[in-house]
C-alpha cells in the first residue's frame, strides 16, 4: 500500500480526531480524502509536525495524532527525545514510513537502507513504540487510542503519491477553524 | 532587583504558561527560574525550530508561548519563523541572549551579532534592544503587543543587561 491507501483507510478513524498533517503530499492527500476543521494541515515547515502536535497535546486533554514521514522525522530528529522525554498520553506519533522524500520525486531516504526509526524512538526513551505494515494500520492506530498512552506508531508501507490538488486554502483559515475544533 | 524572577513574573503575569529554551550561558538564571516555578510549564528543545513547533501547537492548543534561545538562532529558524509562525499568523515572544555585543569575551560570537537585528528587520519582526537591566520595564508591554498583534516578537538581551559575561 501507498500512503494515499494507508489514509483513505484510516479516513474514518482520523475524523473524531485533532489531525496535525505534514507538509506537502501528505497534507494534500489528507485535504483531498476526507476535510474536516479538526486537520491541521501543514503548508511549509517540514519536519515540525511532530513538534506542533506535541505543544497542542501538552496544552490540551484531547488525544492528537500527527501524522508524519519518515524524510520529516530524520529532518528534526531532535524531537524524539523531546517526545520520550515529554509526550503525555492523548499524543500520538504516526510515522508513514516510505523510505523516501515523497513530495519531492520519492527521492530514497536511509530508512530504505540501514536507519530503524523505532528502534532510535525507542533509544530516544519512547516507551510504547509499535512497528506495523500498511494494511495493519487502522487497528494499531485504534489500540494506540485506546491505550491511553503515547504512541510512537511506525507504519511500514510501498513509496508512491496520489495526484491531488495542491491545497489553496489560506493558512490563517486553516489555523483558526482548528483553533475553534480545539476549543469545541 | 533580581532580573530572572522579574522576567519570569512578567511572563506569567501575561498568561505564558508554556515556555521552550535552548541554554545559553547568560540566560541559565532564567532557564533555572522558570524551570522552578509552577505557573509556567518548561520543556527544553534540541534546536530552536523545534521550539518554535511546540510554541505553534501550544498556542492552538490554548496556551500562551514564549520561546527563549540564543541570538545564533536567528539563523537556524528563518523559515520557521516566516512559513509557520508568520505566515499562520501566530504570537510568540523570544526572549534572546543577544551574544557578540558589548561586554563579549568570545570573538566567534559577534559573527551573527553583525546580522542579528538586519536578519530580523528583513523578516519584518518587531525588535526592543534590552542594554541596561532598567530595560526590563519594557517587557510587561512588550509581551502585551506580541498578543495582540499575534506576531513574532524580538527581544535582544546583550551581555551588558546580564550584568557582563564571566569576566566583569
């Protein structure tokens, strides 16, 4: 499965739910599948979304799910012990791990090689890190829920986009109608 | 007057409850001040665009931010500061030990010192200059402008305002 996939089935799992979504494909993917005020979706700024989602869930008791790639992760690997130092549990970090730049011509990054995400989350001191395949996806993301604890989830899954529109909507819309599912 | 606990009553007399930092030698008396306290929430930061990333997602979270950091940083957060916190149009205070002025012992320092006030005129960010420690009566107001116009805000702290760097 491509990441597209991976959305489109999660889709129904995800609209309850505060979404921060990661620069470029990802984003407009999420935009194009299924929008809804709750999705926070990033314009610019790569490899902040694990960052944003971690200040909104230590700000707020409603569970958030950042929805990351592994490019953004290796961008600002700085975040992971911030996370498995800090991260309380309504916070959930969903890496899509393609092995490479998606937005940017599925350049490879080195979790195609030799790099293991979860295994440096879990080094960073991330205690509940789950490593899944694409098609596992929608369950793993239901018992991180569930759980009550923070998730690292590392979703395994085939390189490739869809071709989706780029998002046009103004950033300051996209961040008050969020602001105001937050507060809702 | 004790200028960590002053700065830190300002904050939180303006709701900051969520602060991220990133040391440096002239700021650990505020760093240990606000780390202490209970009305204000401190998570370090591994780099200062990460910072800049949880500052986002307080304040859409509901809680007011403040990030404070190194001058150096100006030139690691360029594009944070214009395509996240600028462009979706957020409030964020920095506090910043403004390294390579007067009163600087390390050479290396006053590299960035030269572009730091050019660096933030060119992103359009508001910038107050803290020389004297009586410089401090400015941040009550300061931090009042950045919520209501709901931009990046620069304070620049030289080593002067610290009361020297080490040697004096």
């Amino acid at each position: 499965m491509i990441r597209s996939e991976i959305l489109k089935e999660i889709a129904p799992i995800l609209r309850s739910q505060l979404v921060v979504c990661n620069i470029g494909i990802p984003s407009q993917e999420l935009h194009a599948i299924d929008d809804q005020p709750t999705n926070f979706y990033m314009l610019g700024t790569m490899g902040l979304a694990s960052s944003i989602g971690l200040g909104l869930a230590l700000a707020q008791p409603k569970p958030v799910i950042v929805i990351d790639g592994d490019g953004s992760i290796l961008t600002n690997l700085g975040t992971l012990p911030t996370i498995g130092n800090n991260a309380p549990g309504n916070y959930i970090l969903m890496i899509i791990d393609n092995g490479s730049y998606g937005s940017t011509g599925d350049q490879p990054t080195y979790t195609s090689q030799s790099t293991d995400l979860a295994g440096m989350a879990r080094a960073a001191g991330c205690a509940r890190v789950v490593e899944v395949q694409d098609k596992d996806t929608g369950p793993a993301l239901e018992e991180a829920l569930a759980s009550g604890e923070a998730t690292v989830l590392v979703v395994k899954c085939d390189s490739g986009n869809a071709k989706m529109p780029v998002i046009t909507m103004d950033p300051v819309v996209i961040r008050d109608r969020f602001m105001k599912a937050v507060a809702g | 007057m004790n200028i960590d606990k002053r700065i830190a009553d300002d904050l939180a007399a303006n709701g900051v409850s969520f602060v991220t930092t990133v040391p440096c030698k002239q700021l650990a008396g505020v760093i240990e001040e606000i780390d202490h306290r209970d009305d204000i929430f401190h998570i370090p930061s591994n780099k200062e665009d990460e910072g800049m990333g949880l500052c986002a997602g307080a304040w859409m979270g509901g809680k007011r931010p403040a990030i404070i950091m190194q001058n150096t940083a100006i030139g690691v957060t360029i594009n944070a500061l214009a395509t996240l916190i600028q462009y979706y149009r957020m409030p964020l205070p920095m506090l910043i030990s403004y390294r390579g002025e007067l009163r600087e012992p390390v050479a290396c320092q006053v590299e960035m010192a030269v572009h730091t006030k050019a660096l933030l005129a060119q992103l359009n960010i508001p910038a107050y200059h803290f020389h004297w420690q009586k410089d401090v009566e400015e941040l009550d107001n300061i931090l009042k402008y950045t919520f209501m116009c709901n931009k990046p805000v620069a304070i620049l702290t030289d080593a002067n305002f610290w009361g020297g760097y080490g040697d004096q």
